[in-house]
C-alpha cells in the first residue's frame, strides 16, 4: 500500500478524514489502492460502515493523481463516476453526502442526480454537460441509453459503482444493471477504437478495434454479505472480461435478539399473521428506546399495526407515523426525514424501510412476524444501533406460536452465520425485448454488435443463436400474422441497423422503462383535493360506495372512481376494512427452512432428555406435547404426513419446512401424482412449514406408495403436466409482458384511444398459448415458474432429502397444531385429473345440494 | 365439433351453439355480439405484437357457422370492429362480400365508430335505434334499453358475460356464458381476443356456459 500512500491524492483525503478526526478503515484503503491499480471489484460491508466513502474517495484520489496541480480548478471534465443505485429515496442522502466532501476540498465537481423525479431542465442540462458524478436509478440507466448518441455521455467514464448490489441482484433491475454494464465498455471501446483509427492514420476501424482487456473503466459493486459474493461479483464483472478483487470490511456488528413471548402460551393462537395480541408488550419496548422501528410484513398488517398502537397508548400520537411503498412519496420523505432528527418515537414500517439511508436515532428495532430470511433479519437488526461499535438490539414477535421456534431457528442461523445466496438471473428475453428496443429509439443497433456484447454478460451467456433470431424477429415482425392484411410496426431494419423511428412509439417505449413493478396501482385521492397514496386496482374494484378503508393509517370512505383515482372522503366510521396488498409474500429462505427443522429435532430430543433449551422453545411445551400427543413432532431426518377427516373432506398435511413456494409446487407434483393412482381433485392451502392437499374424496397414500409419490424421477414431466404450471405460468405472465412491451399502460393525455388498446395479462395469456405457443416471452413465464415459482433446484434437493429420510404418516383424530396454520391459510389452489365436463357436472350436482 | 341446444323462447325456436352463436330458425337468422373485428391489428399497429392467428379464427369460426346453420341473415349486438379503421376490416369486407346474399343487420355498439361510408360499402345495415323483428329486439347494451312489461324479447352483448362455478374444497372454474333473464338475454363476446365480466345470476335466470367444446346448462 506504499504506492497509493505516495500519492497527492491519498494525502489529500486523509488530510480531510483528518480535519474530522477520522481515519480510513482498511477496506477503504485496500479499495482505493486497487481503484488506482485499475482493478474492478466487489466491496462487502455492512451498511453505515463507510462503504460509500471507499468507491466514491477511490474515485477523487485517482481524478486528483491524475490532476495533481489543478484538480481544484479543473471544471466540466465530463462524467467521472456513474453511481448506480436500487433506491430513489438513496440518492438524495448519498448526492448531498458527496457534495459535501467536494466543498470542503474545494474541487469542481458537479454532483448530479437522475431518475424518475428529475426535472426535465435539470435533464436538459445534464445533456450539455454531464456532471462528473451522475447517481442513478437503473431504469434511468437504460433511459440514458434511449437517448440519441449516449455513447458520448460515458466516453470520459472511469468508474461505475453499482450500490447496493445484494439487492438489485437476483432481479430483472438487477439485469437492467447488466446490460446497461455491457453497452457502456462496449461503446467506450468502440470510441476508443475510433480515435486510434484516427490517430494512426488507418482507413478501416475494424482493423485497430480494441477488446474488453485494454477497457480502462473500472466496475465496482458495493453488497452486504449475501452467500454467493464471489458470484455476486462475477455477474458485474463478465462485460470486462476480469476476475476482480472482493474486499471485505472486517467490521463486524453485535447483535442482541430477545423473543417477546405471549404471558400464556395456551391461549396464543395457533394460526394468524397479525400478532396483534401482543400489542401491549410493544408499548414499553418503544418507550425505553430513543427511536424503534416496527417492521411488519405486509402493508395491510402494518396498517392495522398503526392504529392498534395508537388505541392502545394514545399518547403516542404525533411522534409514531407509518411508511409503506403505497403511502404517499411525500408523506414517506417526511417521516425519513424526521426518523433522522429524532423527531419520532417509533414508525411501523414495511419492507420499505429495509434499504435506504442510515438513521442515528434508531436504537431499536421489532420484528413482527418470520422475516422469511436469515439475511432480511440481520439487515433489520441492522438499522439499529448505528454508530459502528453500537449494539444492534432487535425484538422478534411471534404472530402464532408455533413462530417462536423460527426465532430460536434463526438466533441459532446467526450464531453460525448462514446467509442465504441471491441467485442472479438468467436468459430474462423480456428485459432483452425491452432494452434492445431502447437502443432502437435511440441509435439504433446491430444485432451482430449486441449480440457479441450480449454473450459477455452473466444473465445472456448461454444466448443461442436461434434464441437472438427469434427474439429479433419478434421484435421486428411481431411473430405470427396475415401478411397483407399486417400493419405490426415498432422496430424497422434499415441497412441492417434496427431502428424505431415512429415518434409516437419511440415516446410510448420512453414511458415504459421502468415499468417493471406490475400489478395496475390506483391513486387515492380526497374529493376536496389531496393525494393519499396507492393501493391496487382489484382491491378498489371490489368496494361499494360508501365503504370504510384505512390507509396511510386514516379511515377513509369510498366515493368513486373517476379516471384511474379513487376518491374518498375522511369517516370517522369505527369499522373498517384493511387493504390486502398482493405480493410482498416472501418465502421460508432454505436455510431457516433447514435451521428449523435442527430446531425441532433439538427439541424434541431435549424434552426425551429433560433438557433446557433456548427460552422460545421451552414456552412451546404444551404445544409441542399436544402435537406429540395427536401426532408427532418430526425429527431432522423425517417427514411427518398427516391425515385427518374433518367435515370439510379429506386432508392430507406434509411438512418438509422448506417455503411457501417450493410447498406449492410439490401441493400440485404430488396432487398430480395421486391422481394418476385414481381420478381426484384437490384445492389445496401451504404456507412456509407445509401444505395441505383437500379433496372431497378420500386420498389414497400409504406406507406402499409415499416414497414413490415423493420421487425426485420424472420430476420435470410431472412439473409440466401438473396443470397448476398454467395457472403459476399465468400470473408470471403479467410481469413479463408488461416488461415486454405487451400490456399498454397508457400515457396522459391519450386517454380515449388507449382504451382501444387495453387487454388483461390473463387474456393475452389465452392468446398466446392457443395462437402462438412458442412465442418467446410465454416460454420465459414457463421458465420462471420453475426457477422461481417452483424453484426447481430447491425443489429437487428437497424430493432427494425426503428418499433419504424416514417418512411418518399419522393419522391424528383432530387437526393438530402443526396443521392449524395452513388450514387457515385461505389461499388456495386446485388441480383436477377429471375430466373437465365430470368435474363441472360433479360440481354442479353440489351447487344444487 | 360444435355442441347445440336448443331454447325457445316466446315459442320461438333458438339454437345455442358453443361456438358462441345463437341460431334462430324460422328467421334462419344467426346472432352474435361482440366481434370485435380489428382488434389484433389496432394492437399489432402500435407494436403490440398480439397473434393475428386469432383473428383468422374468429373469421373462420364465423364462416363455419353460417355454412353449418345455412343462415341467411346475420345479426350482430353490436361491436362488429373494435376501433378505428384497419387493414383488418378490409379483409372482413372481402370476407363479407363471398357472401352476398347474406342480410347482415348490425344493432350499433360503443366500438363501432367507423364511417357510415363504411357499413354502406360492406353492405351492413346499421341500427342506431334497437332493431325490432316481430317480438324480438337487438341492442348492444341491455342498460341502455327501455324494458317495459310485455315488451319484446331483447338481445344484447357489451358485457362479454363469464360465469363462475365453485364446488367443494373451494374449487372454481371460469367461462364464458349466455346469460337469460325472463325478458332479456346477453350473449358472450363471439371473439376469442376479448375478456369477460363476472355475472351473478340472479333466482330464476338461466346460465349456459361454454366449456371448451361443450355447452352446461345451469
């Protein structure tokens, strides 16, 4: 590290840090020193450690190194630093944050800003001269990259940091991220290529074209610790061809995790999400604690949550408030900011508040309900206690007891830090049709030059050729039609550059990037004037006039609907109904899946023995007596399988612990298998700890046949044939054509005609898989049901899991509780092997009962 | 393989296919609403590349029909196109005029906004007012209607009517469906590019849904 200590550039920013008393961290210095070798990385540390300040203070050191006499004056010297980040909210603490060291070092750098909430001047401006340091959304990525001759804006370019990256990876942002990546090198060097050509005189540029090694731009991504950093990093670096460096900081956070366990377990319930009875035991916690966050998992839940705190202990009133995603911006930016002075004694928040900017006053955090993760959890845990030496204190609330094991599970996860990967995606062609159709409003493209460029990247690596041709000419010629009776227009070819030149289309694209959030949102509005928030369409659409909702923690009643607002004026109606938000529902992660599964063995081995255990599962006894008394309490290396009849049919619960989603998928593997052994029809209930298969008829698994129902053989033929991947396939499909340009989602002021234009999700569905099966974004909705829907690995491992342990049926008299919870759930699928006319007949003799 | 049944009401003889039609034989009159003629390309037209395929079939669905019924006349509840005008529609007028001695009557829905230049071209006689024959009318869309007591019959469609079956175990399935009340009947949407609404039937109506090939009385 001797050679960066050398520098001008290094003493000038430790004088800096020195005027504060500060000094660097190591992993600030190693950043820096590997900034000025020219490296590309990954930078691992948790949040509120300085991770900004390592890229960023990376980025001055080499600009005034390479400035050394007039790095104070030299103005308007183009884009230095594109710093990428998942959050809007982020950018403004991040931009004052840096524009703040470039005033007490006295430099010229310009700080700029740019996604959605940029001003249309401010953009005009950025066009003329690029601030040397633009932070950016990725969806304004990609904007930037529709933007006539955008290879010029990134021509000066030396670092792309990517913030946060943990959380853009592993989603269809995060691929955003990518390719935005992938252009960016390829066009610098294409620059590049073209200057050399130049200079040294010779006619054909092709001749001189550079490769990805002489890139002198360095990716840095800046990630807490997820499981797969080294892939995580990996997927940034594939454009640039490079291995990179990960460094970590070794800071390392105390935590403290108490449960907060119900004063009679027997009266606790065994289902529910809400938690709300312990709403009591809340009070205190909030009022010994300078600042407490309330993490609740649901919008819905956490409006509840609001309004019981506040009946409770109505002194509360004025310092607690609410922040979801659906609550108005402005309302949520004054909550963030008065979290920061301290003004507030606690905020009953959602997954809203998991990333974003540090707030000091926060000493405590509550978890209500599974955080789904052990990841999730340490990150809330996390926004507490934040100054680096300070003790995160996190409380975790049970919403039924059975929960109370998850948090022995997930103390136990900590204690022997298993973090869950972020498995990046691949092969997105939706977000493929997006961006090359922004390239075509811009440049224009040539597939030879995209498609090389494409191959380089993680997400499209295994791209084949018939793949690119088929996607090319979807987006040209729009698939399957009648020739002369065609009109399709959106990208033309013209002298092998792929163009959209119609305005209108162009415009329309311009307002779709970034619509990668799907489900159709509606305002809420006072009738007097006022914007509220969000909430979704289908919710609306199911109220009367006149009905009672809350949100943004008001009671509210409905009036109309007039142009996609609702309007409503204040009640003061008692009752009222609480939104369900759709989404948002998280499952188990493997890992606490698999905790919890030791954590039940544990006990259950304890209790053989007289043992203590942890204080969470030592309340649990009655319960886990009861179930042992009306069932069993399975061991690691068992699957229980219950049975039972009640008056509502047959049911048959399995447990394997493994989430939701991989619960759903094996619901409909094995209600498919089963009813190859004799026609039947189930509906079917899961949530993280098992499923539940009901059918009106009595189901037919013994001890002759369970290991075959749970065979990992066939697997894939039995996904496919299981008619639920249609249904799953279905509602994946609204993501991926609304990303795909499918789903037209209007703009102001083409109101009348856009109507014309309007078709649901579910009926393009149809569509497409009776006109036009192989069409390519369908395909990718089949594909996303089994990687994510279903997770087919997870999945997979779980079946070879299952042949190699001991499976027990039961046949409990009443439901037990370790049933209770899911036959509560009300969510509910079905998978028929009757024929269709049977089954409606069958169905109609019960109507007519 | 299309399914019928047949329906009578007034002691007039209707014919309910599962191809979406309606056949009513001493008119030898086939009734449909709800076409939508276009639609795909008004999509296609401002790069939603939806299948034209479909299209295709509804023209040929069509088609099928008048030849297996021998129908002379044609009535459409409204919404023959679904916006402005295309290459879509020149194709249906191509279509149209293979068959010249066909009477097509169309009752006006709120998608029909072509030129009156246009009906006249293809020969399609255009109703702004409910078209009345004997005691039967047609109407794009029931609300709009004057029911009076002993008045006629009405046909209609706009709503693009699905119903909803439950059974046990919380089962549900979704069709489309003819909707009949004492005085009047919505027929489901004739294209297969269109969405439907949920009705709730009411004691006393009759409900024909339409599942895959087959028709379920309800």
């Amino acid at each position: 590290m001797k050679k960066l200590e050398a520098t001008t550039g290094y003493k000038v920013i430790t004088d800096w840090l020195a005027i504060g008393d500060r000094k660097p961290f190591t992993f600030q210095k190693e950043t820096w020193q590997h900034i000025a070798d020219g490296e590309s990385g990954l930078v691992n540390a948790p949040t509120g450690c300085g991770k900004t300040f390592s890229v960023f203070l990376g980025s001055l050191i080499q600009f005034i190194n390479q400035h050394p006499n007039d790095y104070k004056t030299k103005k308007k010297s183009g884009l230095q630093l594109l710093w990428i980040t998942p959050l809007r909210a982020l950018a403004k603490d991040i931009g004052r944050a840096m524009e703040q060291v470039i005033g007490d070092l006295d430099m010229q750098w310009r700080i700029g800003i740019r996604n959605g909430d940029t001003a249309l001047a401010e953009r005009t401006r950025q066009k003329k001269q690029m601030p040397e340091v633009l932070i950016i959304t990725p969806e304004s990525l990609h904007l930037l990259l529709g933007q006539k001759e955008y290879a010029q804006t990134f021509q000066t370019l030396k670092i792309i940091a990517i913030d946060e990256w943990h959380e853009l990876l592993g989603s269809k942002r995060g691929v955003q991220v990518e390719l935005g990546i992938s252009r960016i090198v390829s066009s610098q060097l294409a620059v590049g290529s073209w200057q050399l050509a130049v200079v040294s005189q010779q006619s054909a540029p092709d001749d001189c074209r550079l490769t990805t090694a002489d890139c002198s731009l360095s990716i840095w991504g800046i990630s807490a610790t997820v499981g797969n950093l080294e892939e995580a990093k990996e997927v940034l670096l594939c454009p640039l061809q490079k291995e990179g460096v990960i460094v970590k900081s070794n800071m390392e956070k105390a935590i403290e995790i108490e449960s907060i366990i119900p004063d009679e377990i027997e009266k606790y319930p065994w289902a529910g999400h809400l938690g709300i009875k312990l709403a009591e035991k809340v009070i205190p916690i909030i009022q010994q604690s300078r600042t407490t966050l309330i993490f609740i998992n649901t919008r819905g839940m956490s409006e509840t949550w609001y309004q019981k705190l506040l009946d409770i202990c109505p002194d509360l009133a004025g310092s607690i408030a609410l922040h979801h995603g659906s609550i108005d911006m402005e309302l949520r930016t004054w909550v963030e900011e008065n979290l920061h002075s301290g003004n507030l004694k606690a905020v009953v928040c959602t997954a809203s508040l998991d990333l974003g900017v540090d707030f000091r006053p926060v000493e405590t955090v509550i978890q209500v309900g599974s955080p789904k993760g052990v990841a999730r959890f340490l990150q809330r845990a996390g926004r507490s206690g934040h100054s680096p030496d300070a003790v995160s204190k996190i409380f975790f609330l049970p919403t039924h007891s059975l929960e109370l094991a998850e948090a022995a599970a997930l103390k136990q996860a900590i204690k022997e830090k298993i973090i869950e990967s972020r498995p990046p995606m691949i092969l997105c062609y939706d977000v493929l049709i997006q961006y090359l159709n922004t390239l075509a409003i811009s440049d224009g493209f040539r597939p030879e030059e995209i498609y090389k460029e494409l191959i380089n990247t993680y997400c499209y690596k295994d791209l084949t050729q018939k793949e690119w041709e088929q996607i090319l000419y979807f987006i040209s010629s729009g698939g399957n039609a009648l020739q002369q009776y065609d009109e399709y227009k959106k990208t033309e070819i013209e002298d092998g550059v792929y163009k959209i030149k119609s305005r209108k289309l162009a415009m329309r694209h311009r307002l779709h990037i970034g619509t990668i959030v799907s489900e159709s949102m509606m305002k809420v509005k006072f009738i007097s004037g006022g914007y509220i928030g969000v909430i979704e369409e289908w919710f609306i659409s199911r109220l009367q006039p006149g009905d009672v909702f809350t949100l943004a923690g008001r009671n509210l009643e409905f009036v109309m609907i007039k142009e996609m607002t609702a309007f409503v004026r204040k009640s003061n109606s008692k009752k009222s109904i609480v939104p369900s938000w759709q989404g948002g529902r998280m499952p188990l992660s493997a890992n606490l899946g698999r905790k919890l599964r030791e954590t039940f063995d544990r006990k259950s081995s304890s209790r053989k023995q007289n043992q203590e255990t942890e204080i969470e599962l030592e309340v649990l006894e009655p319960l886990f007596a009861l179930q042992e008394k009306l069932s069993q309490v399975p061991k690691q290396n068992e699957l229980l399988i219950e049975q039972i009849e009640t008056k509502d049919g047959f049911h048959l619960f399995v447990y394997p612990f493994e989430g939701r989603l991989v619960h759903e998928a094996m619901a409909a593997i094995l209600a498919y298998r089963i009813s190859k052994i004799t026609p039947i029809t189930f509906s079917f209930a899961m949530n993280d700890y098992g499923f539940e298969l009901l059918s009106d008829q009595p189901i037919p698994v013994d001890d002759t046949n369970v290991y075959e129902l749970f065979s990992p053989d066939n697997l894939l033929i039995d996904i496919q044939r299981s008619v639920n991947s249609t249904e799953m396939a279905r509602r994946k499909f609204r993501d991926v054509a609304v990303i795909g340009g499918l789903i037209f989602q209007g703009y102001p002021g083409e109101k009348k005609k856009a109507r014309h234009l309007q078709s649901s999700a579910s009926l393009l569905f149809n569509v497409f898989s009776e006109y036009e099966p192989d069409n390519v974004l369908l395909r990718q909705a089949y594909q996303e049901v089994l990687d994510q829907q279903m997770e087919e690995v997870r999945l997979r491992d779980m079946l070879h899991r299952i042949q190699a342990s001991n499976i027990i049926l039961t046949f409990p008299e009443r439901l037990t509780p370790f049933c209770f919870p899911i036959k509560v759930d009300s969510m509910r699928e079905d998978l028929s092997s009757e024929k269709l006319e049977d089954r409606v007949r069958r169905m109609q003799l019960q109507l007519e009962k | 393989m299309t399914r019928l049944l047949s329906h009578i009401i007034h002691d007039e003889h209707f014919v309910i296919s599962s191809e979406r039609t309606l056949f009513w034989e001493n008119q030898r009159a086939l009734i449909v609403a709800d076409l939508h003629v276009g639609k795909t390309g008004h999509f296609r037209k401002s790069g939603i590349s939806v299948p034209q395929s479909v299209y295709k079939d509804d023209l040929h669905r069509l088609l099928s029909q008048i030849l297996f019924f021998k129908a002379e006349k044609l009535i459409i509840a409204g919404d023959l196109t679904h916006s402005v005008a295309n290459l879509e529609m020149d194709l249906f007028r191509k279509w149209r005029n293979d068959f010249p001695m066909l009477d097509v009557h169309l009752a006006k829905g709120n998608h029909d906004i072509l030129d009156n230049k246009w009906y006249a071209e293809a020969n399609i006689q255009v109703h702004n007012d409910p078209l009345e024959i004997g005691r039967f009318s047609f109407i794009h869309d029931i609300s709009d209607a004057d029911e009076t007591p002993n008045g006629p019959f009405i046909f209609s469609g706009h709503v693009h009517p699905t119903i909803v079956l439950r059974g046990k175990a919380k089962q549900t399935l979704c069709f489309p469906c003819f909707y009949f009340t004492n005085t009047f009947c919505i027929l489901p949407a004739f294209s297969r590019f269109t969405g439907g609404y949920r009705i709730e039937p009411q004691r006393g109506d009759k409900v024909f849904a339409i599942a895959e090939k087959e028709i379920l009385a309800l």
